[in-house]
C-alpha cells in the first residue's frame, strides 16, 4: 500500500431519508434513487482527477431535518458508486476502514457535503467516463462483470402447469328461456 494520502471534498445531492427508503417501497424505487443519486456524484467527481485508493474513510456533515441514523444512506451510495465505479476495490472493512455523520447548521439548507479521506491515492491513468452499474445489496452483486442486477438472472421462471385446471363442481349448463335468453342453471338434465 502507498503512502499517498489525499483527502477530497464531495458536495452531494439530498438522499431519500433511509426510513422513507425502506418504507416498503418496491426495490426497483431503491435502484432508481441510487442511480440517480449515482449520476450526480459522478458530475461532482468530473472536477477531480479519477483516481483510486487503498483505503478509504468517509465523513459527512449534512444540515436537513434527517435524523443522523437516516443519513447513512448518502454513506452508502457514495460507497457503492465508489466501488462500482473503480475508485476503491471493495466496501468491505479492508478498504472501507470508517464512517461518521455530523449535523453542522453552517451548511446551507439541504446541504450534504462528505470528506473522503483516501490512503494510497494514486491518479488513474484511464479517464474514461464511469457508468452507474452497481445493484443494491439486496439484489447481490454480479461477480460475473457483465454488470447486470443479479435479480433478474436469479428469479425462477414458471413453468406451465401440466394440464389445465377443472373445477370440482359440474360445468354449468345453457338452457334457452321462452323468452329466446340463454339462462344458466346448475346441475341437472
């Protein structure tokens, strides 16, 4: 590991607050807020050389009505893009050593801004532009690189029964009124 120390300053748009996140809202609600979360730190990143790190350590300072416990969702997807987008090689604790998140009322109303701390920095020669590819965690990774959501490729297809279903009672009968309609009846000759 490097002894490349850098640290970067990251404004950041306001994410859903993580009880409203998980509020029993579809997953595919949760893909598009990342994604969209996703884009717009990637325009913020375009300011910066593309680099990546070691180790990193993320501390956020935010001032909005959130609870600070429902801010950790900004940790996480500026983790996950960071990840999925080359800046580190997991978000595991071998990489990704702490987090913390502070109210700070000097900020700007719906201001989030995160202080990447990154040990054994090093400027990417590539400076191609990144693609949010990542799933959420519930949906797993795709280890396969083909960068596609595991939930797709994972849910069982159904099959067709085998025969199609009859009902237990008998089938009901047409018999013509005299006045010319056809009137159902049950059972019966």
């Amino acid at each position: 590991m490097s002894d490349d120390y850098q640290e970067i300053t990251i404004p950041l748009p306001k994410p859903p607050s993580l009880n409203a996140l998980y509020s029993g809202k579809h997953w595919s609600n949760r893909f598009g807020e990342k994604s969209l979360f996703g884009k717009q730190v990637q325009k913020t990143l375009y300011a910066h050389d593309p680099f990546h790190a070691d180790k990193i350590s993320i501390h956020l300072r935010y001032n909005c009505r959130f609870d600070v416990d429902n801010t950790i969702v900004a940790i996480k997807f500026l983790a996950d893009y960071l990840k999925s987008n080359g800046y580190i090689d997991d978000d595991t604790p071998k990489y990704f050593t702490s987090i913390s998140s502070t109210f700070d009322n000097h900020l700007g109303k719906d201001e989030f801004v995160a202080k990447v701390c990154c040990w054994g920095y090093k400027v990417r020669d590539d400076d191609r532009a990144a693609a949010i590819t990542a799933v959420l965690p519930s949906d797993g990774d795709d280890s396969s690189g083909d960068n596609k959501p595991v939930r797709a490729t994972t849910r069982r297809t159904r099959k067709a029964p085998a025969r199609p279903r009859t009902s237990r009672k008998n089938p009901a009968k047409v018999s013509n009124s005299p006045k010319g309609r056809a009137k159902r009846s049950k059972g019966g000759n």
